[in-house]
C-alpha cells in the first residue's frame, strides 16, 4: 500500500507547481515588482494625503503612469516619491492632485499638465498641488459654518419684522395701487360660484 516512486515524483512536481504558482499570486497582489520599471522619481508636497500609500497610482489622463513609491514629511507637509515611467514627460507646471477612485476608492495621484516647455528631470518637485479631499473636514466646517450664523442678529430681525408690519398695514388693499374698490366678477355680488 506505499506508493511507487513514480506516485511520488509526480505528487512532488504538483506541489513544487503549487507554491510557485502561489508564489506569483502572492506577489501580483501585493503590488510588488520584481524588477524595477525603468524611469525617473519625481516629489511632490501635500498638506494632506489623507490615505495614500505605497504602491499606489500615478495618473495622467486616466492612464497609469507610475506609483507612489515613498511617503515621508518634510517641514510639517506630507511628501510623496512618485515613480513615473520612462518616455512620460511632466511639464514644470503640471498640478499634481489626490483623487479617489469612486466614492470610497482607493487614493491616486492625478497629474494635469500645464503650458510651460521645460519638462521635469529626476528628482524635480511638482510645485502645484491640491491636497486630498477629506469629506470628515468638510462635514466639520458645515456644521460650525452654519451653528454660528443662526445664533446671530436675532435682535435685529425683531425690528425689521416690526418696520415690515407697519408698511404692509398702511399699503393700499389694490394690487393696481388705486384706493378704488377692486371689481368684483358676477355682477358685483363680491363672491365668486
């Protein structure tokens, strides 16, 4: 009831098959490269990157570029390295933005390209940024923003509603402005069937 040389030889190459296929799924996942693409590495400052991390895109019109390769701070601002692939010019006033893949997507960095000709080398900074989106900042803004104008000038609505009353009383009845009586329909009956 052992199993032949054979058996095993070939239960031996299924399972060196297994983890090597393994292998490979592990590291498509994971984002990682086994050998670098060829290309340069630009930087970029943000004031918030709100969730972007390694190993994230690089946009520019829609088309992947590169990937974030480093995340540091630098002066109290969050600085990105990003990977840009070889043959990919980015002009000196490109705008380097975060966007979100949907509502709650992954990060990405978008690149819009400006009019300038001098194009960035290895190592350049992308100078204009638009930093994350961050939708906790702007629920907090909207609720203090409008907290603090409804408490305010109650006084004075007071006497403007009193100024209203007054002039509405001493305005004429007529729409037309006279002081005549309007016309009434069905021979002056004043009701309407």
């Amino acid at each position: 009831m052992y199993a032949t040389r054979t058996t095993q030889f070939i239960v031996g190459i299924f399972a060196i098959l297994g983890i090597v296929a393994l292998g490979i799924l592990s590291i498509s996942l994971g984002k990682v490269s086994i050998l670098p693409v060829p290309g340069y590495t630009l930087y970029a400052d943000f004031d918030n990157i709100s969730g972007l991390k390694t190993a994230d895109k690089v946009q520019l019109a829609g088309v992947e570029i590169g990937k974030i390769k480093n995340i540091m701070l630098n002066k109290e601002r969050a600085r990105i390295a990003m990977r840009i692939n070889q043959g990919v010019e980015i002009d000196a006033d490109a705008i380097a933005a975060i966007k979100t893949s949907g509502i709650i997507g992954d990060k990405y960095v978008s690149i819009q390209l400006g009019p300038s000709d001098r194009i960035l080398k290895d190592g350049d900074v992308v100078r204009q940024t638009q930093s994350a989106f961050v939708l906790e900042d702007a629920i907090g803004q909207l609720i203090n923003g409008s907290g603090s104008s409804g408490s305010s000038g109650g006084g004075d609505s007071d006497k403007n509603s009193d100024k209203t009353d007054k002039n509405s009383k001493s305005a004429s009845p007529c729409p037309c402005g006279k002081d005549s009586k309007p016309e009434t329909q069905n021979g002056g009956s004043g009701t309407k069937k």
